[in-house]
C-alpha cells in the first residue's frame, strides 16, 4: 500500500497507512536513513485525511441546508 500514489488512496487506506507509520515511528522501527520519507509520506496522509474529511463535512452541510433541517 505504501508505493500506491497518496491521490488514489481512499481515506479508510490514508487512515490505515497513517496509523502503521506511527506505529512504527513509536516502536523506532524506522531507520534513520528512511526517517524524511516516512515523515513526509506521514503528513502527506495527514493532509490527504483532513481534507476528505473538510470535504465530506461541507457536502454532508450543503445537504442538511437543501433539505431545511
């Protein structure tokens, strides 16, 4: 999952990946010589999430106001 392209993961997979990558930065298991990338694929997620998230939160209000509730 780790070589699929941030832009095709869903956000159940970002949210997978996310959380095995900071699994392994707590339990050190990340080599220092592979640290940066792990670190900015991480944010990568992070900002993937956030933004599926804003997204989903905005079209879910757009519909409560269409519907009047």
């Amino acid at each position: 999952m780790e070589d699929k392209p941030i832009s095709e993961l869903t956000y159940e997979e970002a949210s997978k990946e996310l959380e095995s990558i900071l699994e392994k930065l707590r339990n050190d298991e990340v080599s220092i010589d592979k640290l940066e990338k792990v670190v900015t694929r991480a944010a990568a997620l992070s900002k993937l999430c956030q933004d599926k998230l804003r997204n989903t939160e905005q079209k879910v209000q757009e519909i409560i106001d269409k519907l009047g509730l």
